[in-house]
C-alpha cells in the first residue's frame, strides 16, 4: 500500500499563493503516477492536475492551466501543488493521490488517496 498526506493548505486572498506538498510512504513512490483533484462542497471530485511516473509528463485541468504547476521529487516521496493567481473557485478540500501506469482524469484510475487538506480562497 501507499499512505499519502496533504499539507499546506490554508486560508488566503484571491490573487495569492500556495504550495500544497504530499509526503508519500510505503510501496516505491518512484513507480506511481500521482495526481491532484479537488472537491468543492455539493460537487464531485474534480481532476486537478497529473504527473506521470518515469518521464514526469504532465497534464492539467483547464481551469488551473497556466496557474497550477504540479512536481514531484522522488528522493523526498513528496509531490506538489504550486498554486499562483488563486481565484475564489478554486477554494475545495484537494486531494493527492497515487495510480498504476498512465492515469488522467478519471477518479477510477487512481489506487490510493490521501485524507485531504482544505484551501480557501477570499475575495
């Protein structure tokens, strides 16, 4: 199994910064795709962002392109969220979380996922 665990998030003004981080252990972190979703309340669990195992490749949402950058450092276990120009919509509880292969979008793709962490953005 893989335990993940968000951090960094916070309560901040629209237009501002912040970088969530999520500490992996367990199984190698190296072999797993990760990705990010976020859920805002009364909706579903929306796609975020994805970083390939191996080559690192990289996909995002349209509503963050530009704005989100998604890394990981397979020495740490930790992937991250830089999340800039942060706008009132993106407030949500994000999640990390861990797949086989090539996952994308789709929530079913992803094995393991982390409890969590709360972003707010003000305007």
């Amino acid at each position: 199994q893989v335990q993940l665990a968000e951090s960094g998030g916070g309560l901040v003004q629209a237009g501002g910064s912040l970088t969530l981080s999520c500490a992996a252990s367990g199984r190698t972190f190296i072999n797993y795709s990760m990705g990010w979703f976020r859920q805002a309340p009364g909706k579903g669990r929306e796609f975020v962002a994805r970083i390939s195992w191996g080559l690192g490749l990289t996909h995002y949402a349209d509503s963050v392109k530009g704005r989100f950058t998604i890394s990981r450092d397979n020495a740490k276990n930790t992937l991250y969220l830089q999340m800039n120009s942060l706008e009132p919509e993106d407030t949500a509880v994000y999640y990390c979380a861990a797949g086989l292969g090539y996952p994308m979008a789709d929530v079913s793709e992803y094995v393991y996922w982390g409890q969590g962490i709360q972003v707010t953005v003000s305007s």
